[in-house]
C-alpha cells in the first residue's frame, strides 16, 4: 500500500506525520498490498494526487483527508473509492458525502503510544508557524524576545513531537500544530502571519471538532515577510482573496469554487522568483529593519498568548477519535483478506 501525501524537501510537520503514524497504528501486512493506494493526512484530496496515473488499477481509500487547496479529482465521483472518513463537514460538502465527515486522522496518534512524548513536563508556551513562514522570517528571534519556544515545522517529526509535548500552550499558525497540541489535550491559540493561509482547511477542522476558527493576525516578523506578504495580497490570484477570519460554511464552499472552479493544476504550482543576485540585494536591504519588525512581533506573540486559547471537549474528542478507529479497522479489513 502506497501511502499519498504532499512531500516538502525541506520537511513539513503535518505531512511528515505520514511517514510515521500508518506505521505505527497498521499491521505491516498493509503496506505489502501493491494494489492499493492511501489518502491519509494533509489537503490532498486534488486532482494532482488522485489522477489516473496514481489510481489506474488501484485500491483508493481515504481516511481523515481534506479537500480546499486545489480542483477535486476530475475522476470524482468515483463509487470505487472507498471513502472511509474525511477531516471535516466543508470537505464532506464538497465531496457530497457529509456523512464522512470526522476529523483529521492526525487525531490518531493518540492511540499511537510508540510516537507520542512521555511524561513531558509542560511548561513552555510554543509557538508553531507554517512551512511557508519560516524562510527569511525573524520569527524564531521575535520567540526569544517574548520568552517563547520556537519549533520550526522543517523539523523532523520526533523532534517536533517532543517540542509540542513539552509545551502547557501552543501557539499556532501550522494548523496540524493545533490538531496535535488539541490530540495531546493542550490548549493552543491560532494565529495567522501570512494571507497565503487559506480559512477552508482550518475551518473544515475546527468544524469538525465543534469549534469556531477565529485566528489573530499577526504583524510579519522581518522586513522580507512584510514585502513577501505585500507581493501576495498584489499578484497571487488564488490566495489574494482571502480573508483569515471566520466565515460561513456557504460563503467557504463558494470561496473554493470560484478560486478552483476552473483553474488548472498547473496554476497552483510557484511562480519563478527573483534572480539569486536580485534577492540576495533586496534581502539585504530588507534586513535593515528586522530589528523593529522583530519586536513588534514578540508583542503580539505574548498578546495572543494572553488571549483565550481553544481546546476540543473531551467527549467529542474521544468521540472522533472512536469514528476514526472504526474507519482505520474497514481499512485493515479491506486489505488484510
């Protein structure tokens, strides 16, 4: 079995996640079916995951994955999937299955004893920014103004598990920083740095946990950030619209059609950047003001910290958590004959 999920080559958390959990929580004689594929965590229930060329002649199932960063599969409908539980009610919309609609099957590695930190003295308020937040951002250095950890999401994931174990808050703009800290019963407070965070996912999630998605915003931690921030909300057609704030459930499922309706695949692919000796010059010249940009950062850090921080209700949580072993044991069922 050939597990699906988004590949950073620099690492990333969430996806990483991946690579360990099925491992972890399925007998090995799943992963010996060469006929069958697994959509598990991340945003990729896209065409450019589920085309021919990885289905053709294959067992597709799905568990715990969301749609809302790309076009749906141009396959779907598809009766020949296996739909085993999806992240959220805005991705079972879309899917026109609501009634799949469970959690992120992130939420798993509670009953992943192996992986999970033991007995981590929490004490730390960490902070957790997305994959795309971290080059050429003062983040990490705004953290040590403000007294707090900074756990970078290129980090190996045992490494970042430790980090998110040791901490009593979490602050986060990563949102499987929010469904671990959550899945470890420890409070976090979302945020977002960056308008390329898009509120489907998070509002897919949050949903399905029945809570609201009401991140604070957060001032960009170095001068490059500012002017990167200010490049997106002026040229990026699909995330320029974008409004980090709570909304509908219609106004999400319209916001997504009109951004993937007709768009192709292709287009969500980055764009050419500046030259290496045009960004090496405008790095440098940026760089003059990180001191002031860092600073203001720390301040809003330990503001958000100080806000009211979020955690599931045990009851729902243990819930979610029940539906998704119900799904993991159809998965192992439909593959260990």
């Amino acid at each position: 079995m050939q597990v699906l999920y988004y590949r950073s080559p620099n690492g990333n958390f969430g996806d990483d996640l991946n690579a360990v959990l099925w491992r972890d929580i399925l007998p090995k004689a799943c992963f010996e079916a060469d006929d069958a594929v697994l959509l598990g965590i991340g945003s990729i229930f896209r065409e450019d995951y589920l085309g021919k060329p990885t289905t053709e002649n294959k067992r597709v199932f799905v568990l715990g994955s969301g749609a809302g960063t790309g076009p749906l599969p141009a396959q779907w409908p598809n009766d020949r999937w296996s739909i085993l539980a999806v992240r959220g009610p805005l991705t079972g919309r879309l899917l026109g299955l609501p009634q799949a609609a469970v959690t992120d099957s992130a939420a798993l590695l509670s009953i992943a004893r192996d992986l999970l930190p033991i007995d981590a003295e929490r004490r730390d308020i960490v902070f957790f920014p997305h994959y795309n937040s971290v080059q050429f951002s003062g983040w990490k250095e705004a953290c040590a103004l403000a007294g707090f950890v900074y756990a970078d999401p290129h980090w190996p994931v045992d490494r970042v598990l430790r980090m998110l174990g040791g901490a009593r808050l979490v602050v986060t703009e990563a949102m499987h920083g929010a469904i671990v800290a959550d899945t470890l019963r420890i409070p976090w407070v979302p945020v977002v740095c960056s308008p390329a965070i898009l509120p489907f996912k998070w509002s897919d999630w949050t949903r399905s946990v029945e809570l609201a998605y009401r991140p604070r915003l957060l001032p960009p931690s170095s001068g490059w950030e500012a002017l990167k921030h200010l490049k997106i909300r002026l040229t990026d057609r699909v995330h320029a619209r974008s409004k980090n704030a709570a909304e509908e459930d219609q106004d999400l499922i319209d916001d997504f059609h009109r951004r993937f309706g007709n768009i192709a695949v292709e287009d969500l692919h980055p764009k050419p950047a500046l030259n290496a000796s045009k960004k090496s010059a405008v790095r440098a010249m940026t760089a003059l003001f990180d001191p002031i940009f860092q600073a203001r950062a720390a301040n809003a850090l330990i503001a958000a910290a100080k806000s009211d921080a979020y955690l599931s209700d045990d009851r729902i949580f243990a819930n979610r958590v029940d539906r998704l072993q119900d799904a993991l044991e159809r998965l192992r069922r439909a593959i260990v004959t």
